[in-house]
C-alpha cells in the first residue's frame, strides 16, 4: 500500500488509460474528457500534490474539457453528418452516369459508386449511355432521372 502513495500518479494513469479504452467503445467524446482529469491529476500527484489536491484538479479540469473542449470537438468530427446526408435522402440531387439506355421503364446508371436501375419520369426523352443525369427522387430501389442541361 505504501508502494501505490508513493506513486500514485500511476494509478491516474491506470485510470486514464481505461477511459481512453471506454472512449473507443462509445465515440462520444466523455470518457477522453475524463481521461484529460486523470492526466492532469496524474501530473499533479507528480509534483507531490496531496490527494485532495489531485481530485480536486481532476475534476475541474475534466469539467472544463467536458464543458469547453468536448462541443468544438463533436461540432469538429460530426461535421457534415446530419440526417439528410446519408441514406436515401443522400443520394437526391446527386449526378449519376448512365451505363445503359434509361428509358420510362428501365434503365441503368452508376449512382455513388453503385449501379442503381433507373427511369425517366414519364414523358422525359431516354438518357444515352455516358450522359450524366441527375436523381430527383427515389422509388424504391429504382433512381428517377433527369438528363442534365449542358453547360
């Protein structure tokens, strides 16, 4: 027991270590906030600081982090990530190539990466293959598509 008084700035890096590990698993940006209390208490108990002191350092700095840090850092990663960006709804309004002839009734294109059925809306001229065209909407797992003006 004397040994872990003696160094007990290990066991905030033990435990920073395990929130490090608990942030992997969760993504959500808490548990390095607290990883941060832990280092900065860590280096507290370092320069000899009672224990008191290392707790008290380690939740105020975890609090700031978590308060300050923690709202850039999600606005920073989760940039661009909002609901209408995926999925269905974000593949509307995107170009796609024609790969075979896309007619009233069937058809084919390259859609991000994949090769999607497609149609034109009804009484649309057909789209030749290596025109690019774009997607107003989805119907089913078929693309809707307009030939793309010329610029």
């Amino acid at each position: 027991m004397e040994w872990l008084s003696d160094n007990l700035w290990l066991a905030w890096m033990a435990l920073a270590l395990i929130f490090v590990a608990v942030e992997a698993a969760t993504v959500d940006f808490v548990f390095v906030m607290l990883a941060g209390g832990a280092l900065a208490a860590a280096a507290a108990a370092a320069a000899g600081a009672g224990v008191i002191v290392q707790v008290i350092v380690a939740v105020v700095v975890s609090v700031l982090l978590i308060g300050v840090v923690r709202p850039l850092a999600k606005r920073r990663f989760m940039a661009g990530q909002g609901a209408d960006t995926i999925g269905r709804a974000g593949l509307e309004g995107r170009t796609a190539r024609v790969l075979e002839t896309v007619t009233e009734t069937d058809g084919r294109v390259k859609l991000a990466g994949e090769v999607w059925s497609a149609r034109v809306p009804d009484g649309e001229a057909p789209c030749e293959p290596g025109a690019e065209v774009q997607v107003t909407r989805l119907d089913g797992a078929t693309a809707i598509v307009v030939a793309r003006p010329e610029h």
